[in-house]
C-alpha cells in the first residue's frame, strides 16, 4: 500500500469513527492546560488530572504561581515523575508569563518555547489545544503508533516524526490527528502488545500486515 493511501485510510476511520477526539488532561483555560502538559511529561493524565485541582485551588492563575515556592509547589506535585525539576520549571514559567507576557499564554510556537518546561511537544500541544493551530505535537504515543502502523518510516526523533506526519496530514486534520494518534496507542495500540483484533484501521496496518505473513509463513 502507498504511504498516501495509508493515510487517507487511517483518516478516513478516523473520521468517521472518531470525530471527536480531545485531550484527556482537565482544564478550563489556557494557563491551567500549560500547567498540565507540563506535568504530563513523562507521566500519566490520570495521575496529572488527580494533583491540579489542588494546585489550581491554591494558585488559580500564573500571578498567584510565581508568588510561590518551590518546595509548595513540590509538595503539591510530589506524585508526578520529577518533582523538582517539574515545581522549578512551573515557577519560572509563570514569573516569565507574568512578566513578559502580561499572563497572557502564547500562540507562538517559538515564544511558547522560551517558556521553562516547554518543549516543541508541549508548545505544539497549547497551540492546536487552545489555539486551533495545525501543529503536530509528537509525544510517546505518537512516536511509536506512527512508525507501527506505517505513517512514519525510520523515524529516528520526534521532530522527523512530526514532520513525516504534517506532510501527508490536510493541515485541517492535524490537531486533530493529535490526539487520535495518542488515544489509539494509549487503548489500541499499546506498547508491549497492541490489541490488533480490535482495531479498525489493521487492515491498513503496515504492522499487522507484517504479522498476517508471518503467521502465513509458518
């Protein structure tokens, strides 16, 4: 099957079978999903979703973070992989939104970037999140789906992914694409045993098209 033809495919279901496809971190504006994304590095939605009602309670907007201090911070995330690292980098990100962004988050890739604790992924997620741009945010989920099932090929980063990606994807599908791509690998196509025979898009599968002739074979 052509690359091409694999793509429209995949969309294609998806389309149809997930219209709908949002990120499950919890948030009800721009600041707090900065929050979140930065805390999910590396570290489930379900348990970031369980520590930012508490942290959200206490400091409600980027003004009442950079007030802070690190060890309240820490002590509010101490459940999250990297504590330290992640409690600096949200106190340094909000000083920095409240004083060179009046609190106001960024569209821009590259400003959301000069932010602490904002990677290409992250900036990625906020801009076609909150922003409905056409940025592809390459995370985990992303990396391995799309070399498994063929939209990728020797993809060796998560930059070379994202552009493998954007260039076959219609720039209105690629927000979107985002998350049917994370949601697939998190309950579909998961790590160590991906759940072919409930998957709709196997028959476009450059995996499970391996796997067919292997047991063909035998």
């Amino acid at each position: 099957m052509r690359k091409k033809d694999r793509f429209e495919n995949i969309i294609s279901w998806f389309k149809a079978n997930m219209p709908v496809a949002e990120t499950e971190l919890h948030y009800s504006n721009p600041y707090e999903l900065l929050v979140a994304v930065i805390l999910s590095a590396q570290c489930t939605d379900k348990r970031v979703n369980m520590m930012t009602p508490f942290l959200f309670e206490k400091y409600p907007t980027a003004f009442e973070l950079s007030h802070a201090t690190q060890d309240d911070v820490f002590n509010l995330i101490r459940s999250c992989s990297y504590p330290n690292n992640k409690a600096k980098h949200l106190l340094g990100m909000a000083k920095m939104l409240v004083a060179d962004y009046k609190e106001i988050v960024p569209d821009d890739i590259k400003e959301l970037q000069k932010l602490p604790g904002v990677g290409r992924k992250t900036a990625n997620v906020i801009a076609s999140v909150v922003y409905d741009k056409p940025a592809m945010a390459v995370d985990t989920h992303v990396f391995r789906v799309s070399e498994r099932i063929g939209l990728t090929t020797n993809s060796k980063t998560p930059l070379e992914t994202e552009k493998q990606l954007v260039k076959f994807i219609p720039e209105e599908y690629i927000a979107t694409a985002h998350h049917w791509l994370i949601l697939h690998g998190r309950y579909v196509c998961v790590a160590r045993k991906p759940k072919c025979k409930a998957c709709g898009i196997k028959e476009y599968c450059k995996y499970f098209e391996k796997e067919e002739n292997k047991n063909a074979s035998t």
